[in-house]
C-alpha cells in the first residue's frame, strides 16, 4: 500500500478522502480504451473499432444506511435499486442496456422479499429495456446489501461529461427538487398524524423515475456541456461539476423549482422546503449546463418530452463555490448534502 493513514479511521477521512486513497493506490495509466474512469456518473469505455462508447456504473444499497422496511417496501427497493443506476446512464446522455445484480442476504430471509423485488426490479426494467445478464448471491450477516452494476451506450461524440462547464452557461435542472428527502421525512416520522394528500412525495423517495429521454435528447442535440445526476443534493452535485469543470456556480433561490405539495408539507412541519431542494438528495432529477443563447433550444427540446419539465436556476461563474442568491444577499453554499462515512 502506498497510501496509509496511521490511527485513521475512514469516518476521518469522508467519501471523498476514500476516493482519492483508492485511486492513490491504483496505477495512474489507464489503457487507451478507458477514455474517462474514476470521476464521473459512470466510466466511459471505447475501443478502437467500436461505433458506440460503453457506460458502466454500479451503485449499493444498504439495509439501514440506504433503507429500511419502514422506507422501502421490498418492491420498492427492487425498483429504487435499478432506479440509481438508470439516473447514472441518464447523467452521461446514454442508454441502458443490461444489468447485473448481486444481492447480500440474510439467510432467514421469507422467499416472498425476493420475490417482491424482483416484482420491482423487473417492472423498471421492462420500462426501460434493460436485461438482467448476471450477478451474484451471498448470505450477509446482518443487513441486506444490493449492488447493480449497469451497463448502457452511447456514442461517442453524446457522450456529456461533469467536466464541461463554461462561465457564463446556465444551469439547469429537470423535475421540481426535494420531493424525495420529503418523502423520507413522511416515512420516518409516521408517529405524527398521517398526513393525506402527500402520495407523491412518498413515491419520488421509493419510485424515482430518471429522466432518461431528457439525458439523451441533450446528449444527442449537443446542447448540454456539463451533466450529472442528483443523487447527493443539488449543492453537493453542482459542486461535482464546478470541481471538474473548474468554475463556481451561482444558484437563484427563487428559480429551484419546488411542488406545491412539498411547499405545503414544509409549512405544516415547520421544514424549510429550499433546504430540502437544495440538500436533501435522492432526487434524481438532471443538473445540466448549456449555453445562455441555447436558451429557447433547451426549452424547445425539453417540451416534447412529456413529464419532464426544466428550470432555469442558476449561472455557471469564474468565482470559486458554490452560491446562492436569496432576497438577502448572496451567501456560499457548504455541501450539506449527503456524506457517507461522517459520523
Ligand atoms: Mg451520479
């Protein structure tokens, strides 16, 4: 090992310290085929020969970290686990195409979970065209833990990177934000009064749906310079893109889209509903940036996609961080999203 880190535990060092200890471990030169690896939504892969580029991703999810039967219904994880992978494809502007699934279980687990989940898991898939081609089984422990890996396409010159971004691009973003960390509030505080009327906030936490005809429609007409998922929280993922990008990014409060139903939770419980667009993660909408005079392109393109509305929120800048313009001023965002392994 080159990298140690005496007496340090990986809760000291965040995601992100991880992630860098990883590469710092792994041979700097990658072969000529892996055109981007660590780094983006997903690797971006293309020999010499092939028409169209190859995107693999793989996302885990956690019983207790991710999930748990309070949150997710088995058929729910089914789909939310395949769900994540999609929005990663979607991300790079590409297509999905086959998955493969490895499922960690507990031993007394009822066949009827199983079953459930793949209910799930097949429902999105059929949806989306994907085929399940392998994967693995292993009896865990203590908690189940599902990894999907996901394979999709694109070609090569659709392919859209975080790494893209030019001052003075819009931002844009698909969906209203925060309806999701909503959601999760919904399913673990159900000791308050049942709230009615707020199915869909409780459905963008257990069924996203990313908006993969968007990412490619962007992919394919070139409008979009920079892209990625919102898997962490808008502040953390924008972040993503200024760093690959090297900008900042200047986000208008009044332009994040947010549901009316997400605004009406917010006041009943006394939440602030910008902190749960701006950090509550798990959204999976699409951040993207283009240029300002593709203005009227972006909304043009995006209007014949149905369900899948875009809002402009914000200016891609040469100033570091990222910030937000609120009636008070201007303040720098911190991540706030979130974190895995801080304690
Ligand atoms: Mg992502």
């Amino acid at each position: 090992m080159k990298a140690t880190a005496n007496n340090k535990t990986l809760d000291d060092f965040g995601e992100a310290g991880i992630i860098q200890l990883i590469q710092g471990n792994v041979s700097q030169k990658l072969p000529p085929y892996v055109k981007k690896g660590i780094g983006d939504d997903c690797a971006v892969l293309a020999e010499a020969g092939w028409d169209k580029t190859l995107l693999v991703t793989t996302d885990t999810m956690i019983e207790g970290i991710h999930f748990t039967d309070q949150t997710l219904s088995p058929e729910a994880l089914g789909w939310k686990a395949l769900a994540v992978n999609i929005s990663d494809i979607a991300a790079m502007g590409g297509t999905p195409r086959t998955a493969f699934l490895s499922i960690g279980i507990k031993p007394e687990t009822e066949v009827s979970f199983l079953e459930s989940f793949m209910a799930g898991f097949n429902t999105l898939a059929e949806k989306t065209g994907i085929a399940l081609a392998g994967g693995d089984t292993v009896e865990s422990p203590t908690s189940a833990i599902i990894t999907i890996t996901l394979l999709g396409d694109c070609l090569p010159e659709h392919v859209v990177y975080r790494s893209g971004a030019r001052v003075g691009d819009d931002l844009w973003v698909t969906g209203p934000l925060g309806d999701a960390a909503a959601g999760l509030f919904l399913l673990q505080n159900k000791q308050a009064p049942p709230p009615s009327g707020y199915e869909s906030l409780v459905r963008a936490h257990q069924e996203p749906m990313p908006p993969l005809d968007v990412g490619k429609a962007l992919g394919e007409s070139g409008l979009a310079h920079a892209m990625i998922d919102i898997s962490d929280g808008i502040a953390k993922d924008l972040g993503h893109i200024c760093e690959q990008s090297g900008t900042g990014a200047l986000l208008q409060a009044t332009s994040i889209p947010m549901s009316d139903k997400l605004q009406r939770l917010a006041a009943e419980v006394e939440k602030s509903p910008l902190d749960w667009a701006l950090h509550g993660g798990e959204d999976y909408e699409l951040l993207f940036t283009a240029s300002s005079a593709d203005e009227e392109k972006i909304v043009t393109l995006t209007s014949k996609i149905s369900g899948t509305p875009v809002a402009k929120i914000g200016t891609i800048i040469h100033e570091d961080g990222i910030w937000l313009e609120t009636e008070k001023g201007k303040e720098r965002l911190g991540s706030g999203g979130y974190v895995h392994f801080s304690s």
